[in-house]
C-alpha cells in the first residue's frame, strides 16, 4: 500500500484499515505458533502497513499536507591523521629499524 494511496482515504478509511490488519496480524501471529505459515513475510509487510497508515494519519491529525522530500547533506571532508600508524611497541621498532 502507497502512502499516496492512503492519504486519499478518510480518517475513518484509514482506522478500519489499521483495526483489519491488526486483526490479520494477530491471527497470524497465533497460527506461527502452531504450524509454518505459508508466507511468513506477510507478517513484516502488515507491520510496516500498520506504521505507514499510523504515519499518515497523525499527518492529518496534525495537519501536514505531504512529507518534503529530505535535503541531502554534503559530505565534509575529513581531515587529521589519516593513513599515520598509532605509535605501538612494534611500529616504533619498525620505525628505528629504518632510521
């Protein structure tokens, strides 16, 4: 299910959706209990329904229209000692070897 999809349903739509697939989650979750479901991803998709048609509606709730697309953020450039070993017993004997 599309998150534009469920932002063209009402409230109500919305709530009804929610109460049926916790009600099909509940019934799967009691079936894998006692036996091997024959599609045991429909679990995760179901959850992840639930968290997109929860999303949506607190969007209404508060009153935001749609979601913004996030800003990407440059990548800064790290900067320091890069590539230097730390000074442990074994690299200081290596570096007085080459001294």
């Amino acid at each position: 299910m599309l998150a534009k999809d469920i932002r063209e349903m009402s409230e109500a739509d919305i709530n009804s959706r929610i109460a049926d697939l916790e009600r099909e989650r509940f019934n799967l979750r009691l079936a894998s209990g006692t036996r091997t479901l024959d599609d045991p991803l429909r679990l995760r998709v179901i959850r992840k329904d639930v968290a997109r048609l929860k999303t949506v509606l607190n969007e209404k709730i508060i009153g935001i229209a749609e979601a913004k697309e996030p800003t990407r953020v440059k990548a800064r450039r790290v900067t320091g000692r890069r590539g230097l070993k730390s000074a442990t017993a074994i690299n200081r004997a290596k570096r007085s070897k080459r001294a």
